[in-house]
C-alpha cells in the first residue's frame, strides 16, 4: 500500500508509458532485465508453455511443432513473437539457432533475402563445417584413428580439415561424402553441391552471392547450377533448404515469420503451387525437429488451404487485456520507472473504462495510458495536489489518441451497413404508443422473428442521460418484448452508466471508435440476430414475398457498389492520363485509327438516349420506362463499362507510344514481352467487364442505336491482337 501524499508545488513525473506502443524487435537481442513491462496472457503462457516443451525435449527428438500467433492489430503479436526468439536463444546459446523474420515486403523472395542477412555467411559457413566434422568423425571411428583426433573434433577444439590434413586423410572422399549428406538432408542435389564448395578455400563468396540472389558465378556454372534465386517458388524452395541444413544434426531450430497477413491475405492470394510449397515447408519443419512460429492476422487461417491448416497443430488466438491485466500492466510499470507500490492515479473505475475504450488491445491501452497519465499529471501540476484519471480524463485521452467519433457519421454508417447486409432498417421508427418506444433504428431479418432496436446516444455521463436511456429500453421492452435492444455510444459512459445499462439489458452497451465502427455495430447486431427466434415460414407465398424482398434490397446495394466501384476505377485510371498524351504522334497512321476507332465507338456508347418526354412523363399514375430501363443492373453496367473502358484505352494508347518510341528500330525478346503483357493486361482488364449481351439489351431498351453497338462490336473485336499485329508490322517495316 503506497498511496499519493498531496504535495503542495510538486513536480512533473516521469511518464512510465512507452511513447512507442508498439513492439520493437531490438528486444530480440536485449537483456531481459531492460525489456519493457509484460503482463503475461494465458494466450502468451500457451505459447510459452509449447516453446518450452519443445527446447527440453533435448537434441534428440525428431518431431518439430509448427504454431500460429493469430490476432488483430494491436493484440501484441510482434510483442510475443520476439520474446520467443529470445527465449529460444537463451536456451540454445546463439543467434541463428532462432531467428525472427518480419515478412513486411509481401512476397517470400524478400522474406528469403531477409532470412539470408540474418543467418549471415560466417554462421552458414560454421553449420556446414559442423556436418563436415560429423563425417569426418564417423571416418576416424571407421579407420580407428580416433583417439584424441576425434575427441578434439567432436569438442570443437580443431576444425576438420586440420584434422584431414595431419592424418593423411582423403578429403576429395570425404567431400562427396558430405554432399551426400547434405543431399539426404536437403532433398536437392543442386543445393547440397553448393553448400560443400563452402567448405572449399576460395569459393564461400561466389556460394553466398548465389544465395543471396546473385548471378551463378563461373565456379557454379561449372557444376551445373544455372538458375538463379530470383522468385518466390524458388525463394521459398531456397528458405526450406537452409532451415533444414539449421535444424539437423539433432539440431533445435526456432525460425518465427511475422506478419504473415502480408503474404498471405484475400487481397494478396497466393497460388496453388506457392501455397503447396509451402505446405511442403510446414511438413518438412515438424518431420526435421524445427519450431516454426507464423504470426499473422485472423483472416491468414482464412486464405490458407485446408492441407495446409492441418499441417499447423498449435493456434494460439490472442485476445485483449481483461481489467485484472490492464491493472497488472499498470502497477509492473510504476514499480519499474517510478518505484511505486499502486496504480495511482488510475483508479479501477478507470481500469474499467480503459478496458471498455480499448477492447483491451495492448497497443491501444499503452497509448491511451500515456495520455491519461500525462494530462492528469499537468493537472495536478496546475492543482498543487493530486487529480485522479476519472472518465473525464480518459475522455480527452481518447479523442486525442483516436479521434472522437461523430454521431452524425457513426448514424451514416449504421445506415450503410443495414443495407449492404440486406437487412430492413428503419430510421426513428416508432414501435408503441409511449414517446420513449422510439428505436434509432429498427431492424429485421430474413429468417428471423421480432428484430433489433438499436439505439445511439452521444454520452453516457449525467444522471439525466442515463435515465433518459433507461426510460427507452424500458418503453421498447414494452412495446415489443421480443426485440433485441443494442445501445451505442458515442463518447465515453460512466462506470455507474455502464453497470446500470449492463443491468436493465444483461450485457454492456457498445462503445465505439471512429476506425471500427462498421466492424463493432456489424458483430453487435449479428450476436443480436442470433437471440431472436427462427421464424417458421409455414406460409409458403408470405416466405417467398419476404425472400425477394431480401433479393432485391440485395441487387440494389449491389447496383451502389458497382456504380461505385467503377467511378472509382475511372477516376483512377484516368488520373493517370494526360490529356494531350492521347494525342501523342508517335504512332504511324494505322495504329492511331485502330484507337480512334475504339475511342470514338465507346464515346458513343456512353451517350444513352433520353428522350426530352421523359420529363412530362406522369410519374403518379405511371411508372417512367426510362427509370425501369435504369433499375436493371446489365443497362447501368454496360454505360459505365464503355466509361471505364474508353478510359483503359486511352491509357493503353500512352503505354503503346511510350514503348514503341523506346524500340527503335528493331524488338528484342525483351521489348516483345513487354509488348504482350501489355496486350494481356488490355483483354484482362476488357474480359472482367459486361459481355456483348449487355449491349444488346441497351438496343431492346431502346437506349442505344443498333448501329451504334455494331460499330463499337467492329472495334473492339480482338482489338489487342490487331494492336499487337499493326505494331509488329509497323517496326519490321520502318
């Protein structure tokens, strides 16, 4: 028990809260005794717990453990992964017998490279001579001229080619007898006779730089080696062999990978070949005796195959702080930088709310700490005596760390979400007689009984708001005892608010954060559906009525995106179009009218018909053709399509001009490669977009001339292959 004693004048504290909230990977090699505060989660006890079973099994254990780290931002991934690492070498005693790679530059070519640097060339240099040494010393013990020779070897006293040397021994023999070695160790004879020229005077450089990237050197070249280490298949292919070299001879071997989400992600989906070599990686590791740790973002377990998911037996999910770690958290770092016993000037009323702004996400509880414990401090400063961090306080701290969300956005976003769920929300809906059974939002289901009501409030701080909150779900409880009721907030509540709230609706309101709004109503109201009953649709005709309701709220989101989507594109590609470039002289006649054509043709299409009468037209008693026309999905996707388009080729056009200026006068295997993978990147870009049927339906509806559409099908037709033809005649005859 420690206590603040009020002190009249005092002066600034040090801030015991790190002003980088996010983990460092220098920790690797540091002191454990200078490491920054940890508070240990049963997640990092698991992990822990498996490393450690794994180091005491000892050298002669086969089997390997292949483990996931998976958490969101902010869990403290990186902060577990490189303290295992450090375990690890503490136990092995030495830096490459565990090694963290962090895969930021998404691809496993880099990751390779990175590995590479880590291990160094001294280090693979030494792990190659130790095989040489285990050969060497199975020779001795066959000759039987152990003896001391041997002893000295094994102890690491000489090196093997001392000991070849003084006993007259067949090195050339001995040699091939590690490259055999190292066959059966690696799996590959090209690698394995490119690991023994390490252990030959002179040729360590040239082995490095093929490693490492570089061009076969003449040596290699001599031996066969021709390829060079300059993709990812190889790379990863490259990265299982030099782990495996590390984790044999009864070696134990640690190699974590972090942030595997950048690898391996639904934006950046590896292919069938990547993803079976590197399952291939997975097994070799636990077959090889090696720990092999991959850290990445929940959504990685998505992106990987099945096979490989069952090659990976340890997943350690991270999860936030709970108040009793958050408080640890606190007292472990005013004892290590203020020597304190207590948590002041945080309280547990604080503890609770810091656990509530920040879903107990490590990074998020250091930071909002530092700022709490910062204004609070300047404050007693000012006060010549001690202010406690209240919600006020942590309010402050917040929006200025994440920003205060905006009531009218987070409504906005409410709004957006419902729909693109295809749900029915209704706005300020009304559900009994009482003035306070007023939903914000009301919400139903397809499938389901009742619905949600979702109520948004700005803050829960006065008594008054409090009850005014209470007054609401009480009135909506009674209107309709079936719904749901979800409470957001959009500020900071008070604890006696949250308990109150927790008490009249069995669970906490939500309180949001301006970067996760969408994420946080969507897991609300989803956790909310799944309290309502089934409906039972024994009605077959009122089931179907609701389906297509379902559907077509469904197509009219799909229609927003789309719309969106492909303003977006063309805003994109046409931002990278200077207009005069278009025009560029460069390219001979017959190419030009090949664009001009193209261009012209998708011009027209872009200008649908409008007739002047649509806008006499009597939408009361009538509905208006033109707005059934637009209602279907194919007639506004075939208009922005030509946009889109038109605008892709006009790019096309600069591209083109650009390379044909850069090869004159004749195409080399290079140049033409370029030339096709532009064409390829025209027909990719072309096949994604609405067909020729969507064209025609622009002619039924009316909104397109026929002739129109045949002029722009004689355009386009194979429009790629004839630029590509045109060009390659226009360079052979110039």
């Amino acid at each position: 028990m420690s206590g603040l004693d009020p002190t009249r004048g005092r002066e600034h504290r040090r801030n015991p809260y790190t002003a980088m909230a996010v983990a460092t990977t220098s920790v690797v090699d540091g002191d454990a005794d200078t490491a920054d505060v940890t508070v240990v989660t049963d997640a990092m006890r698991r992990a822990y717990r498996t490393l450690d079973d794994y180091l005491e099994a000892g050298p002669g254990a086969s089997s390997g453990v292949v483990m996931a780290l998976l958490g969101d931002y902010g869990l403290g991934k990186t902060h577990l992964a490189v303290r295992l690492v450090r375990r690890a070498r503490a136990a092995l005693g030495g830096q490459t017998k565990a090694i963290y790679l962090d895969a930021n530059a998404e691809d496993f070519l880099s990751l390779y490279l990175r590995f590479m640097r880590e291990v160094g060339k001294e280090a693979l240099v030494a792990q190659v001579r130790d095989y040489y040494a285990d050969v060497v010393a199975a020779a001795l013990q066959e000759t039987g001229l152990s003896g001391d020779a041997l002893q000295a070897l094994t102890a690491g006293q000489v090196t093997p080619q001392r000991v070849i040397r003084e006993l007259g021994m067949l090195e050339s023999a001995l040699l091939r007898r590690v490259q055999e070695t190292l066959v059966g160790v690696t799996g590959d004879h090209d690698y394995s006779t490119v690991l023994t020229l390490l252990l030959r005077n002179g040729f360590d450089d040239a082995v490095w730089q093929w490693l490492t990237g570089g061009e076969p050197d003449e040596i290699l070249l001599d031996r066969g080696i021709t390829r060079r280490i300059d993709d990812e298949l190889v790379a990863l292919e490259a990265l299982r062999v030099i782990a495996l070299l590390f984790s044999g001879l009864r070696n134990r071997f640690v190699l974590v990978i972090d942030e595997l989400d950048k690898i391996f992600s639904a934006r950046h989906r590896p292919s069938e070949t990547l993803m079976a070599r590197f399952q291939d990686l997975l097994a070799v590791s636990a077959r090889t005796g090696a720990f092999l740790v991959l850290c990445g973002l929940p959504d990685v377990w998505e992106v990987l195959t099945p096979a490989v998911r069952e090659r990976i037996p340890v997943r350690v999910e991270l999860a936030g702080l709970t108040d009793a770690e958050i408080s640890e958290f606190l007292l472990e770092s005013h004892r290590s930088v203020l020597h304190q016993d207590g948590i002041e000037p945080f309280t547990a009323v604080a503890v609770r709310t810091i656990g509530r702004l920040t879903r107990g996400y490590a990074r998020d509880v250091i930071r909002l700490c530092r700022k709490a414990f910062r204004l609070a401090d300047n404050a007693s400063v000012a006060a010549g005596d001690e202010v406690l961090v209240d919600e006020a306080v942590l309010q402050a701290a917040a929006a200025d760390e994440f920003g205060a969300p905006n009531l009218d956005d987070v409504v906005h976003q409410i709004w957006r979400l419902a729909e693109g769920q295809g749900w029915n929300p209704h706005r300020d809906h009304v559900l009994g007689a009482a003035p306070a059974a007023r939903a914000d939002f009301w919400i139903t289901f397809p499938e389901f009984d009742g619905g949600c009501a979702l109520l948004v409030t700005p803050s829960l701080v006065s008594a008054a708001e409090v009850t005014g909150l209470l007054d609401r779900i009480a009135a909506l409880r009674a209107a309709a005892p079936g719904a749901e009721v979800v409470v957001v907030v959009v500020g900071v509540p008070t604890d006696v608010a949250v308990v109150r709230v927790r008490d009249a609706l069995d669970r906490d309101p939500l309180v949001v954060r301006p970067d996760s709004v969408a994420a946080d109503v969507l897991a609300a109201l989803e956790s909310a559906r799944t309290r309502l009953p089934r409906r039972d649709d024994t009605d077959d005709v009122s089931g179907l009525r609701r389906q297509i309701d379902t559907w077509l709220a469904r197509i009219a989101n799909g229609q927003r995106e789309l719309a969106d989507t492909l303003t977006r594109r063309v805003d994109d590609i046409a931002a990278t179009v200077h207009p005069a470039a278009v025009q560029d002289a460069t390219l001979p006649p017959t190419l030009s009218d090949l664009f001009d054509e193209a261009t012209a043709a998708l011009s027209d299409l872009a200008e649908i018909r409008v007739a002047p009468e649509s806008f006499a037209h009597d939408v009361i008693t009538a509905a208006d053709p033109l707005v059934v026309d637009l209602r279907q999905q194919s007639v506004v996707a075939a208009t922005g399509s030509a946009v889109l388009l038109r605008q892709v080729i006009e790019a096309f056009r600069v591209v083109l001009a650009q390379w044909y200026r850069a090869n004159t006068p004749y195409v080399d295997t290079t140049a033409r490669a370029v030339l096709d993978r532009m064409c390829d990147t025209y027909d990719n870009i072309a096949d994604s977009l609405p067909s020729r049927g969507s064209l025609v339906e622009l002619v039924r509806s009316g909104l397109l001339a026929g002739s129109v559409r045949q002029r722009a099908e004689r355009a386009l037709a194979d429009f790629s292959f004839r630029v590509r033809e045109a060009v390659l005649d226009s360079v052979a005859n110039r």
